[in-house]
C-alpha cells in the first residue's frame, strides 16, 4: 500500500458501485466515463493492496472486504462533504444559515428532496449538514450543535420540541437465495430468534425494531446479531452478499429489490411504521430557514413515504395550529 491518501472519487464511485450493482451506473452517477472510472477504481485497489469489486458480465458487486472498506469510506465522504459545507458557510459571511442534522435513514431517503426544495425557495441561504445516529443527533441539538434535527427514533424525546414531518416503514429483506425468500411471511417470534445484519446502538431503525419487538413481548436480541454496521449502506451490502436477514426502512431497499438483490419478507404479526420527526430546542415556533425546511418536510414526505400532513399553500410558521409541535 502507497503512504499517499485514498481519491475521494474512487471512494465514492466505490460506495456507489456498491448501492447500484454496477461500475456503469456508479460512472454515470459521478459524471465520469467508465472506462476512467474502471481505472479509478483499479487504482484504489492497488493502493490498498485488497480486491474490492468482483466484475462479470452481470454486472460489479462488492467484495466482502469492497463492502467493509466503502462503509468506511462513506463516513470519509460525509466528512469531505461537511468540511467543503463548512467552507461556503466561511465565505459567506452573514448570509443566513442553518445547521441541520439528521440521521443516516432520513438522510438518504428524504432530506436531499427537502434541501433542495429549501434551496428552490432560499438560494441565498446556507445549509450546513451532519450526519449521524438518531441518538447522536439528539444530543447535538440538545448541545446546540445543530439548530434542527430529524432522527426517525419511536417517541417524542424528552427535553427538546418535536414534530412528526412523514411516515415511514420498516421491512425484513434477504437474499435471494436465503430460505425466507421462498416463504409467504415469517412470525415476530422467528425474527426476534434470527441473527440479523444490525445497524449500530443509538440508531433509530435498530431502536424502532426492539421496541416493537418488546411490545409484542419479545426480547430483541435473543440470538447474536450476524453482523453491526454503521450504515444502511453496509447492511444491503450484507444482506445481499448472504450475511443474514435485516430489517431496514422501505425506501431504504426500494432499490435493491427492483433489481433483485435483496428479497422483502412480510412479518405476519409485527407492525413496523414509524414516524420521522424533527426536533429543536428553545420555544414552540420556528422562523426563517428552520421554519420553512420544517415545512417542506412535511409537505413533501420521505420521498414516496406519506406526509405527515397535507400540503398547504404559501408559506407558515410552524406555530401555524395545524402545525403545533409539542414539547
């Protein structure tokens, strides 16, 4: 392995190689030919010293080592990403901003459709991004870190405002060639009972799970997890490669079961929506930039997932009635 740092490209086309099953794709994603994005990526691997990507007629997939290495370079992405966010807000001097953060699944499902809505309506505007855990993101806005939140944890959390913006549902996909992709549905019990691909402690897909798992009166757990990622991403990786089950938002393996590469499982006795919500501190009523991201939220949904509420015309505040969060 060379002493130089990894391309930031290459690790991007790496992840994106991974999200679409194709170097093709990722390319085209990236605005790059293929035939420069294939030597990006051989480049990488021969920096790392590691085979990342199995190529075939079929297509290009991750190599297990590939997967570990683009759920590593995701957060490096993430953090480019802040760092270049942070730099414009620098430049910008007194245009007005909004620091936002948001967990991983609201991230990737739904926010890039609001922010760009928000940006539609505010050009001048300034946005600064985190991306984290829905704990996380809770104890930064607690910690006043980020002016806003959205995290899809179940309840409204104590100590700061709260307002549901979209709903949204949890599925069980494997495989193809797992046994439950041959079955009509699964028990809760069966579920609880199965090592799963997880995502990590504090995020609000794991969260959501236990907790609908414990109502049901069922110990989450009850058998060791197959694998703890930080990521959506890593987790479809898995699961497709033949890890284990995992249970991960609908539109967050929308992707992966058009094309094949995972399988959805219905779960006969467990219900598994959730709500996604935004949370601040200080008084019940957002203004400026805050106000109207709140807005949109709710009036767009998380993508194809339903709205909190229907969409109203002309801007409100979010101390508008309809609107009332509650503390």
């Amino acid at each position: 392995m060379t002493s130089g740092w990894p391309d930031l490209t290459a690790l991007d086309l790496l992840v994106r190689v991974g999200s679409t099953g194709s170097l093709g794709a990722a390319a085209r994603q990236v605005g790059m030919a293929q035939p420069n994005a294939s030597r990006s990526v051989r480049r990488l691997e021969q920096e790392l010293a590691l085979s990342l990507v199995h190529r075939s007629p079929q297509g290009s997939v991750l190599t297990p080592t590939g997967a570990l290495i683009a759920e590593w370079a995701g957060a490096v992405l993430r953090s480019a990403g802040e760092l270049s966010a942070n730099a414009a807000t620098l430049r910008a001097g007194a245009r007005a901003r909004l620091s936002v953060g948001a967990s991983r699944t609201v991230a990737e499902i739904a926010l890039p459709l609001w922010l760009g809505a928000l940006r539609q309506e505010h050009p001048e505007g300034l946005v600064t991004l985190g991306i984290d855990n829905s704990r996380a993101v809770r104890e930064a806005v607690r910690e006043g870190r980020h002016d806003l939140g959205f995290i899809e944890s179940p309840g409204a959390p104590p100590g700061l405002r709260s307002l549901v913006v979209a709903v949204d549902e949890l599925v069980v996909v494997v495989a193809p060639s797992h046994p439950w992709a041959r079955r009509s549905g699964i028990t809760a019990a069966e579920l609880a009972g199965t090592a799963l691909v997880v995502r990590e402690a504090g995020s609000g897909t794991r969260t959501t799970l236990e907790r609908a798992l414990a109502r049901a009166g069922l110990l989450a757990g009850q058998a060791e997890p197959a694998l703890e990622l930080a990521s959506n991403e890593a987790v479809r990786i898995s699961v497709a490669a033949g890890t284990g089950p995992a249970v991960l938002s609908e539109l967050a393996v929308r992707a992966g079961r058009t094309t094949g590469q995972l399988a959805q499982v219905p779960v006969h006795d467990l219900p598994l929506r959730r709500r996604l919500r935004a949370v601040w501190q200080g008084p019940d009523a957002l203004a400026g930039l805050a106000a109207d991201l709140v807005r949109l939220a709710r009036t767009l949904g998380a993508g194809n997932a339903l709205p909190a509420a229907p969409a109203g015309r002309g801007r409100r505040r979010v101390s508008d009635p309809a609107v009332t969060p509650r503390p």
